[in-house]
C-alpha cells in the first residue's frame, strides 16, 4: 500500500524496540529492572493529592467541553504568576500557550519557525529533534557533544555552525542525561545567539532558541539556569518549553506550557487549533488551581525529587563500586531529572554463548535477557551503535529493585570476554 514519503521514511523508537522485549520477558514472569522508560510509576509516585482531588471536581462540575485554543485563562495567569515568583520570568498570559504536553509545543515550535531545508542545531545525545527536524524537513546540524562538557553544547562548538540557522534546540536538566548547563556555558551561547541576530538583515529569519526546562524544577542541589535570566536581550529570540508532566510525576495528565514572544506563541496557537493537541479543560482547572498553593507545590517536589535523587545516587554509587572493582564502567553524578548516565564500555565482547556483541544494542538485549536490566543506548539520542554510553531511568521501578539490579550487573559483566 503506498503512503507518503513522509510516513514511508519515519524511523521507529528504539525505545519502544526495548520497551517490546522487556513486557515480552514480563508477561512470562522475568523480573526486569526497567529503567528504559522516561516515565514515572504511578503508584511509586502518585500525582499531588491536591492536583488530584481538583481533577475530580473538575468533572464533578462538568468542565468537559473544549477548552479555549490557547489554555484556560485562569491556567495561563497562574502559570505566569509562577514563572514570576519562581524564576524571576516577567511573561503575560497572552505570551503563553496551553497545549497537551510538551510534545506539541516543541513540534509547534519547530513549524512555526521552520521552514524546509532552513538549518536546525541540536546536540547529541537529545531527546526526539531527530525526528522533529525531520517531520519539518529541516537540515539537521548535529553536535556530538562530550562528558566533560556535561553533554552539552558550548558556544565553542555551536559557532562555526550557526550562519543561516533558524534554530537551536536545547533542554536543561538534559533528557537523557540528567546534565544541566553551567552559567557560563548557558551565558556564552545566549550571547553568541544575540550576537549573530545583530548581524542578521530586516530580510533574514532571526536565529531562535528553543529551550525546553520541563526538569527545571528537579534538580539536586545545582542551580538551574535559562536563558531570558541570564542575558535579558533573550526574550526576542527564546521559546520555553515547560509543564506538568516531569515536575508533578504527572505525565498522563497532558498539561504542558511553552512560553515566549508573543508573535511566535500566537502562530504556534494558530497551528495547534487545527491539530486539536489541547489539554483536557479540567486537569487545565485543577493545575490552575493547584499552581497558586505555592507551598503544597513547593512540598510535593521536595519529597518526590528527594526519593528520585536517592534513587538516581544509589545507581551511581553502584556504578562506582563496579568501577572500584576493575569493571569498565562509568557514571555522572545525578545533577536533574530521572536520568543517570551509565557507561559500560563492553560493545565487542564476547558472551558465555559466543555471541559477540557488535554494538550497544546487543549489550542492550544481553543485560535484559542475563541481568533482568533494561538500559536505553545513547544511539536512541542520535549517538552512533557503539557509542557505550547509555541512559538509566529511575521513575518507573522502586529503590529496592535498583538495589536489587546491581549484583545481577556485576554478574553478567564479570562473563564477558
């Protein structure tokens, strides 16, 4: 059956791929450690009793029909009074969009900036600019970035790249890596970014940054930075993307917010009325309602981020361990999100059953089927298949299943040759 060049040549989720296995060896009673998926268990981590009890009412007061195209107006004036007091962020309602997630916002972003074959930056590892650029046909500059640097771009490497860009796509807590931006790297691209503007004609698109802090508000102890913040000449070029899903544990609930200048968010609004991407109206009334607790907001992501940290540290340390013990392995202190990343240097040994493993993809497959362990590879993010860096979630298993992981790694890894 013939379909469209564009459907014809979209690529599948390795993730899903991953995801497949592990229910497979689930429903067959395996135990697996599933740290693939960039999603909370909600019965580990349960939405804001708060939030919960408002969705409820929502619907008990029959708040079911269509929402406004851009989000409730009470959500978008609690969201701007949030942004204000949180972060020092001085944006009007009308300079905010509503939408069903994060998702829409960024693909919105990316059309309404983007035209075919305009040129988009990004670093790799990144979550899904891949396909982004590729369902708007953009030509897609990627930066392999490096450990050192966080996995983040520098102004360095993003450079020599930027001349007729349109835009520059980055998220801080970074998805996969937990990483986040120093100031001093975040300052120096914004810079670069306004500078480059400076030199553009009336005739030329502007460069525009898209920077997505949906982890913002799960960080460990470091500071999370954004660009307006730092260089204020960034509210012209800057479109955030943020919302509920990672912050409440709320990723079913489908309220996400992009934010920015307001000939840019009234496009993206345009765009998604005929996608129809809207969040349902009562979770929009109960987070408007929910954001204005100030303190219950500010409780509930102390205690949910602190079991997460917890979790995300005793990986790492067990990580170490391994590496204390002569294994090549490697961690990064968690710094946000859910994400530890893990290297295991492995790809081309052999297995007990003289299989070898060619990439990161076999070492995927071996950990799930002789660890009872699901890890993501980097090449899910843009990385080459044997590039032995992976990305380990701690939202959708418990403390204890982490603990209990560990040895099984050790054992699996201790076989290879």
């Amino acid at each position: 059956m013939k379909v469209s060049k564009l459907a014809q040549n979209l690529i599948g989720s390795e993730i899903v791929k991953i995801g497949n296995e592990v229910n497979d060896l689930k429903a067959k009673g395996e135990k697996i450690t599933n740290l693939t998926i960039g999603d909370l268990d909600s019965n580990i981590y349960p939405i804001p009793a708060e939030l919960k009890a408002g969705i409820q009412k929502a619907y008990a007061d029959n708040l079911t029909n269509y929402p406004p195209a851009s989000g409730l107006l009470s959500l978008r004036e609690s969201v701007s009074a949030d942004l204000k007091q949180r972060y020092g962020l001085d944006y009007t309602p009308k300079d905010i969009l509503v939408a069903g997630g994060s998702r829409p916002l960024i693909y919105a972003t990316f059309k309404t900036i983007v035209d075919e074959g305009d040129k988009v930056i990004y670093p790799v590892p990144s979550w899904n600019n891949n396909h982004y650029s590729y369902l708007n046909s953009a030509k897609k500059v990627e930066i392999e970035v490096k450990p050192e640097n966080n996995f983040l771009p520098t102004a360095e490497e993003l450079k020599p790249h930027i001349k007729g860009a349109v835009l520059i796509a980055l998220c801080s807590p970074l998805n996969p890596t937990g990483t986040m931006f120093t100031e001093k790297q975040l300052r120096d691209i914004c810079e670069l970014i306004v500078e480059e503007n400076k030199c553009r004609s009336e005739d030329e698109k502007p460069l525009y940054l898209m920077y997505d802090q949906i982890y913002a508000m799960l960080t460990f102890g470091e500071k999370h930075f954004n660009p307006v913040s730092l260089v204020p000449a960034m509210k012209e070029y800057t479109v955030f993307i943020d919302g509920s899903s990672k912050c409440f544990a709320a990723t079913g609930v489908r309220v996400g917010w992009a934010f920015g200048p307001s000939a840019i968010i009234s496009k993206m609004a345009a765009l998604l009325t005929h996608v129809g991407a809207w969040a349902p109206k009562p979770e929009q009334a109960a987070m408007a309602a929910f954001l204005k607790q100030t303190a219950a907001v500010n409780a509930f992501v102390a205690d949910y981020k602190g079991k997460i940290k917890y979790s995300l540290e005793t990986l790492h340390e067990g990580i170490q361990t391994l590496k204390s013990k002569g294994f090549a392995v490697e961690s990064i202190k968690p710094m946000g999100a859910l994400y530890l990343t893990i290297k295991l240097d492995y790809v081309g040994k052999t297995t007990p059953k003289r299989q070898k493993l060619n990439d990161t993809t076999d070492l995927v497959f071996y950990l799930i089927q002789e660890a009872g362990m699901a890890l993501v590879p980097f090449s899910a993010f843009g990385n080459s298949r044997t590039m032995p860096w992976f990305r380990a979630s701690a939202g959708g298993c418990s403390l204890q299943d982490i603990k209990d992981v560990l040895p099984r790694l050790e054992k699996a890894l201790s076989v290879l040759k």
